[in-house]
C-alpha cells in the first residue's frame, strides 16, 4: 500500500501526493486496456477529414450534414476516446491504515477524529425526498450504505465493532484497542473530547520514542450509481429517482425560486449567500478556497453568463452547467501543488486538484449566490485497485414551478440536491467508486470545512500518513457504463 497523504504540519490538514497528468481511470476499457492517445486522435482527426470533404463536396446539404457528421464523431468519441468505466451496483470491502510516527526522544499523545459514514441518498443524508400535493412522502434513494465499520490497532487484540446509529461512548467509558491508546464515539462539540464536526470515533493513546502505532479501519459498502440529470448525456444505466424526476434544460427554476420556503431558502441562507468560503489560513491576511468576490472569478462568472441564451439568463441550472464545463476543459489536472489552490488561483493558474478544482467551480457559482458545498471522502477506479483521497461539490437547484405543479410535487420540495465532481466530468453524477465520509455541514464561514481537513492533534510534524485498499474482490451488480471525458457540450 502506498502512502497518499501526510501531515506537514502538527494537526495539518491532508496532503496529496504529488503526481502529475490525468486523473485515475482516464482511459480505462473494458478489460482492463488502456487506450493510446495517439490512435484516439488519429480517429478524431480522420473523422474531421471526412466531415470536411463532405462539406466541400455537397455545399446544398451542408447544415444537415454537419449535424449527422457531429453526431458520429460523439459517437466515435464516446466509443474510443478517453473514458472512466463506473459500475451501476458495487458491493465491498476498503481498509483504512492510519499510520502515527514517533521520531522524538520522548512519549507524544495524539487525539485522532475519524469519521462515521452516515447513511447517503439522493438527499444528502435526508430520509425524506420529494413530497407530493397530497402529502405522499417519495422514498429517498440510498445510494451509500456502510454495513459495518471494525477498528483495532495492527498487532492490537481488541477489535470494535463501532456502532452507525446515533449511540454515544464518552471519554471516561473509552474501549482500550491495546496498552497505549483507546477509542471512543462522543457527541459533537468543542472540545478535545467532542467531535469536531460530525459523528465520530476519537482515538487517542500514546507513542513511545521512535514507534509506529496504525489504526485500522475496515469498512463494508453498499453502493449505488446515481444520476440528477436528464440530459441526453446521462448516463442511461444509472438509476434515477424512484419517481424518475431528474433535472435539464426544460424543468430547471430560476434564481427567485431560492426564496421558497423549505431546505432551498436554509441552503441559500447558509451557503449560498456566502462569497467567501473556508479561510484556510485564519488571522490577519485571508485565504479563501472559495471567493466569489475575486476579480478573477467575477469576470470568468460574467463571460460565461454573457454565452448563455436569453432563456437561461435566469436559470442557475444553466448557469451552473456552464461553470461547470468550463472549469472542467480548461483547467489542467495537477495534483500535489504547493502552497494549494483557492478557487481564483485555480482558475488564473489554468490548473489544480479535485479540492481546487472543486474551489473553482464553486466560487464561480458564489458569484450567482448559487449554494454548493463539499462532499470528502476516498476514491478508487473502476477495477477498485487503486485508491486517493479525493473532494467534490454537492449543489441544490430548483426545478420550474410550472413544472413541479404538473408532477404534483409541492414547491418546497422540488428541487435536486445532487453531487458535481469536476475533475471526474460527473456532471449530477454520484458513482459508488466514491466512498463519502463527509458531507459540509453549515456552519458560519466553513469553519467547518477547516476542522475536517485537520483530523489530527500530536506533538511532532510530518509523523502521519494514511492509505486505503480493496480487501477481496468487490462484487459489481447491474453492468457498467462509460463516461467519457468532453471538451465541450
């Protein structure tokens, strides 16, 4: 297993690896091969030189032949050009290593904040979705499941079962995972023996000088692709809501629809409104991943309003789409820059990570008061081999009032809440190749945010590392399909 991420600092949040070039699962078929992108741009270009001498060759039928010709060449694209291969249904097991390092001449005690996994829907973590006029509740989709969570300590005889529920375990009852350090599952709140930001294990203990102690985590998944979006796009093999609602062009809600009562208006209220977001350097100078207020931001935010139609001028779906897309074809994947970038250093570098990316594109929808947050949480690849930590974004977009009279859904429900990752070009796209540990809880400016990313208390720096793998062969149910990378839309 290698190591994918690390503490520079004591407490520090995590850091990813350097490594440069596209992100993980680029190119990967059926199979397993992968393609070379030399032959995906010869077809390109062959396809291009046959569209060009068809134009030439028959001027008459030029517009009708260049939409069939754009046609083929999609589906040329979609079959050989660079893709991410999803399973619709996976079934697993992921271990997690917490690595802890003494170098020091003296015992140092550690306080560790491992997250609990909350159950994940088509709602965030509500149990509750779309509610019709005659006050039928529509059943969420579970698209996240965690059967199990079991921690010990590598070479520890004690292992724990951590209860999912909302059962408590304080301090004075903390389980011993050996002779130097305990576990236990408190309530939320400041101080050291309170979980910072959501449900949690605490472990806690001691490392003599010039020892190793690992946490071992090991997690059973249930998983469920998921797609928000009705667009001919979508993929067809991931499900929808159980009503079939999803959202496109033609059902989308315009900025005003933010004021109905309900989770749209908390939501616009508690992140939206907010163009400044998690201060990652607190004190005298500011350090923002997302800003909505920067000059940058402001002018790509108005270049891309100023390209949409008349009709969307008003729609934040079309708004959000269109971010989307342009952060996605124009910012190069790098990963493992230093110092790490904020949305507007992301967007005036031409590059970032998931986390920057994910800055970028958010801060872009800040411009537009349109709520977005983050969603953590460990990543593999299609063939579960490889993992990373990775951040994405979760999005609330309302649907036309016209349109959810039609279907019968009172107003203050008719909405998605869906997920958007940049780097992976999911457009309202959740995969179960994603392992979400956390989904961004309000809180005044994402603090947050900030108290997530820093996990861990210990006297030294540069003493903590973690890595993930696949425990046996995951189970994949209801086939795959493909999404392939698109510059353009």
């Amino acid at each position: 297993m290698t190591v994918r991420v690390g503490a520079p600092i004591p407490g520090g949040e995590l850091v990813h690896r350097a490594r440069r070039g596209p992100p993980p699962g680029l190119n990967v078929r059926r199979g397993g091969r992968r393609r070379d992108k030399k032959k995906k741009s010869n077809v390109r270009t062959m396809v291009l030189v046959v569209a060009i001498a068809f134009l030439f060759l028959f001027t008459p039928a030029q517009e009708r032949i260049s939409n069939q010709l754009e046609k083929w060449l999609d589906s040329i694209l979609d079959e050989f050009g660079p893709a991410r291969e999803y399973p619709v249904y996976a079934t697993y097991t992921a271990e997690r290593n917490v690595n802890l390092y003494n170098p020091h001449s003296q015992t140092i005690s550690f306080n560790y904040e491992l997250p609990i996994p909350a159950l994940r829907t088509d709602f965030g973590h509500s149990e509750f979705g779309h509610e019709l006029v005659d006050g039928t509740p529509n059943p969420v989709v579970t698209l996240q499941d965690i059967t199990s969570m079991v921690v010990h300590t590598e070479g520890g005889g004690n292992f724990v079962l951590i209860p999912l529920n909302n059962e408590y375990l304080i301090e004075d009852d903390a389980i011993a995972l050996d002779s130097t350090s305990e576990i236990f599952w408190p309530p939320v709140g400041q101080n050291s023996d309170r979980c910072s930001v959501g449900r949690c294990v605490i472990w806690q203990g001691d490392i003599s000088p010039g020892e190793f102690i690992t946490l071992v985590v090991t997690y059973d998944v249930v998983g469920s692709s998921f797609t928000w979006w009705g667009g001919d796009r979508a993929p067809d093999e991931a499900p929808r809501s159980s009503l079939g609602f999803s959202m496109d062009s033609s059902n989308s809600g315009t900025y005003a629809d933010y004021q109905r009562s309900g989770q749209l208006n908390t939501m616009y209220d508690q992140f939206g409104v907010h163009k400044e977001w998690y201060d990652r350097d607190p004190g005298p100078s500011r350090n923002w991943a997302i800003d909505g207020t920067n000059g940058v931001v402001v002018e790509l935010a108005n270049e891309i309003a100023s390209g949409l139609s008349g009709d969307s001028q008003d729609d934040p779906y079309a708004f959000a789409h269109a971010a989307f897309i342009k952060i996605r074809d124009s910012i190069v994947y790098s990963q493992g820059l230093a110092p790490a970038r904020g949305g507007p250093s992301c967007i005036d570098d031409g590059r970032g990570d998931c986390d920057e990316q994910s800055n970028a594109w958010m801060s872009l929808l800040r411009t537009r008061n349109i709520p977005a947050w983050y969603e953590f949480g460990p990543m593999t690849d299609g063939q579960f081999s490889t993992w990373e930590p990775h951040a994405w974004a979760n999005t609330i977009l309302p649907f036309d009032t016209d349109w959810c009279n039609s279907q019968g859904i009172t107003l203050d429900s008719c909405f998605i809440e869906g997920e958007v990752d940049v780097v992976n070009n999911r457009w309202l796209l959740h995969a179960p190749t994603t392992m979400t540990e956390w989904i961004e809880t309000p809180s005044s400016l994402g603090e947050a945010a900030y108290d997530f990313y820093r996990p861990l208390s210990i006297g030294c720096a540069n003493c903590w590392a973690e890595s993930w793998e696949t425990i046996g062969e995951p189970e994949i149910m209801g086939g795959t399909y493909r999404v392939p990378e698109r510059i353009g839309e």
